[in-house]
C-alpha cells in the first residue's frame, strides 16, 4: 500500500527565477525546525514539491495541518508513496479517494516527471481511473470541477499518490526577506500584523513595552504566549521587553495630558529604531489600522512617525477589526490577546487624548522633558527573551556588548 509522506507545494517560491534554490532550501531548513518534535526521516526536493517522509508511522498525518500553517507552504498534500507497480498505485488511489469524506464526482490527474515510465499520464488516467471506478461503481467521473481529484505523481523509482490536500497560508519562507522589528503588544492587532511580515519571508523581532515597574508584569507573559502560540510554524528568535512605566510617570507629570499618547509613542518608536540598527532591522511593524482607536487618526500617525527614519509598516490599516480577529483565532493568539492585563498603554491614560494632534503643540511637549536621555536610558536597559530558531541570527553588536541587555527573568 505504501508509507505516508506530505508533499509540501509552493508556488511564489517557483516564480523566483535563480533564487528558487535559495528559497527552497531556507523552506526546508524552516520545515524541519516547525516540526522538530516529530520523527522526520527526510526532506528533500523532487519535481517540482518538497517531500517529507517520517520514520514513525501516523506522524505524516499529524504532522500535515502543521506543515500547511509555514510560511511559504501554498499546499500540503497527505500522499501515499508507492513502488512503480500498478497494482500498488492502484490501490494506494483507492485509500486516498476514502479518505476525502463526501463526494458524488472525482477525477483523476496523473503526472509524470520521468518519461521512462512507459505510460503517459494520459495512460495513468485511464488505468488509475478504471480501477476507481470499479471500486467506487456509485460516483462519477467529471473532469470539470469535481469534488474530488485523485492525483498520481510519478517521479525516478517511486509514485506518489494523493487526494487529501489543504491549502497552506501561502507566502514566502521565513528568512527569504530581512529582518524587522515589531512592536508587539498583547492586543489583538500587531500579533496579526507580525504574523503578516512574517508571512511575507521576514523575520520579526518584536519589542514590548511594559508598564513595569508601574504595572504587574502580566502583559510580558502574555506577550511570551503570543511568540509560543505562532510557534513552531512561525519562528521569533528574540523578544525585547522594554521596562516603560517609570519613564511614562515622568513624561505623564511633564507633558499636556492629552498629548501624553502620542509623546510614549514617539519614544516607543525611537527606542525600536535604535534597536534595529543594532538588529540590522530595516522597517518597523505596527498593528495600526487606521481610525480604530484615537491614536490611529492620519494626524496622530504623522505626529509619531516623523521621529524615525526607517519605513514604518502598517499592513493591517486598512483592514476591519472583524477581519483582524478573524485572523488572529486562525494563527491562535485571539484567546491570549482578550486576556486582561495592565500593560503601558492603559497607565496614565488621559482621559481625552488628542485625536487630531498639531505638530507644533507636539513639538513643544516633546521639549518638556530630556527625550534624548530617556531614549539612550531605554535602550541600555532594555531587556530581552530568546526563543529557539534558526531564522533569526543575533546580531554582532549584540553579542559583542551583550553585557547593556539582561535576558529577561
Ligand atoms: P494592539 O491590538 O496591537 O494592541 P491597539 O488597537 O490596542 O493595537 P494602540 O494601542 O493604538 O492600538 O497601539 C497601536 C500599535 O502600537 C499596536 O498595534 C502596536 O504595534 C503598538 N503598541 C501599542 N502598545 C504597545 C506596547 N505596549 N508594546 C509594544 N507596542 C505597542
Ligand atoms: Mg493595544
């Protein structure tokens, strides 16, 4: 009858001309990282997928909705591999048609890889097709749109054949794009937002502001849960954690109260700017969307961005809250993020902030206080958190110096 294996399909990486080798490769290097707690035997390229086979028999199909959830994977197929005899195969499409639950009309699309198996994939239909047929004399054959496709996939040596088969999240493989920092709350937006970047090859790192010592150190918890629930599909290396509260407590005593948000913003940003320089980040990441709360006005956007020179990306501003969180239960941080905990954003809360911020009256609150030195004072002691993951590389300024960050308790 024959192993099972997952057959991992792709398609942006197939488009990438000279750079597919690449892209395949860090694709597999992020395969066997997100399933490091199964026993994978290989995985290697043929013809066109990435195969995965698993010396312990069931882990290909537990291993499956997994695989469909990484980055860069357009597809995974649960297949059975097979010798060339056609009673094999045969069989093998038989258990592979059960297992796609209700039908009434299927077909099947043989492929060959090898031209020195003597028959077409013409020839593959029909044989394969007959064989189904008898086996499942009730159903129909349909070649438009049928609810389900047997496919047979011969290559050097082995076939493959499958009708299980799931669409994966799509994208590019983590690693294929630079690094960029997030800024990582425990809401329910900028999760959804670093997933995205992540989603589109690069490697975030988040930094979190906490209310500490001001507030409890809840928020850094839920944070942590937040990397753990994207994992292992999606991989964080390292979390900054920066201790805000005390430095909220002075801007709050120094600054008009209602531009107090936006002034915690515009250090937030400086301070993540800093770090990406020592990460070699080249963008920042925020959960904005444009006008969900008072913050997110176009006004108040600019009042903030204008402190940094990196390019500030905002990939869920035009995106519904309902969307969002439709988002965030499928990547699994939705019931961590409607947890309740003090983080900096709910400390020191004006009770009307400024919606419609004008950048003089901006100005002039930033030179209440010595933001330069409680910028430096941020970074210096900004703590950070490692995780397991071999997207991330740490930086060399970093572990040349690392005696200015203390991992976080
Ligand atoms: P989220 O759901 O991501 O918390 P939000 O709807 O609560 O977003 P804001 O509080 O205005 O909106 O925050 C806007 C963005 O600023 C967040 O998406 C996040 O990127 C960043 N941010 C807010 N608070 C923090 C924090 N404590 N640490 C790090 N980044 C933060
Ligand atoms: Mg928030």
């Amino acid at each position: 009858m024959g192993s099972r294996v997952c057959l991992v399909h792709y398609h942006e990486i197939g488009l990438k001309g000279k750079n597919r080798a690449r892209f395949e490769h860090i694709l597999m290097d992020n395969l066997k990282a997100a399933l490091a707690a199964f026993s994978v035997a290989t995985i290697v390229r043929i013809s066109g997928h990435i195969l995965v086979t698993f010396s312990v028999s069931g882990q290909a199909e537990e291993a499956y909705p997994l695989i469909a959830r990484v980055p860069g994977v357009a597809r995974v197929s649960l297949a059975f591999h097979t010798n060339r005899e056609p009673h094999e195969y045969c069989a093998a499409a038989v258990r592979a048609l059960a297992e796609v639950g209700e039908f009434a009309s299927f077909k099947v699309a043989a492929k060959r890889s090898n031209t020195d198996y003597e028959l077409t994939s013409i020839d593959l239909n029909r044989q394969v097709g007959e064989v189904l047929c008898e086996a499942y004399p009730d159903k129909k054959v349909q070649m438009h749109d049928p609810d389900a496709t047997v496919h047979v996939l011969v290559v050097q040596g082995s076939v493959y054949v499958y009708a299980r088969s799931e669409r994966g999240v799509g994208g590019l493989p983590q690693g294929s794009a630079g690094k960029v920092m997030t800024l990582l709350s425990s809401g329910i937006d900028s999760p959804v937002a670093t997933w995205m970047l992540a989603r589109r090859g690069a490697v975030p790192v988040p930094v979190h502001f906490s209310g500490r010592p001001q507030t409890a150190d809840t928020s850094e918890f839920l944070v942590r849960d937040i990397v753990d629930a994207m994992a292992p599909a999606v991989q964080i290396g390292r979390l900054y954690v920066v201790p805000f509260g005390d430095c909220q407590r002075e801007i709050s005593l120094a600054c008009p109260a209602s531009l107090r948000v936006i002034m915690y913003r515009r250090i937030m940003y400086s301070v993540v700017e800093r770090l990406a320089g020592l990460e070699g980040a080249k963008a920042i990441v925020t959960g904005e969307s444009l006008g969900q709360v008072a913050s997110q006005t176009l006004e108040n956007i600019m009042a903030v961005n204008e402190v940094v020179e990196l390019p500030v990306f905002r990939p869920l501003i035009g995106s519904d809250k309902q969307e969002i969180i439709a988002r965030a239960k499928e990547i699994g941080t939705y019931d961590i993020s409607t947890q309740d905990a003090p983080d900096c954003c709910t400390l020191f809360m004006p009770r009307r902030p400024e919606t419609h911020a004008k950048l003089d009256a901006v100005h002039e609150a930033w030179d209440m206080f010595d933001h330069d030195a409680m910028i430096d004072r941020l970074v210096e002691n900004v703590e950070y958190v490692d995780f397991h993951s071999p997207c991330y590389r740490v930086p060399k300024a970093l572990s040349v110096h690392h005696d200015d960050l203390m991992p976080a308790h």
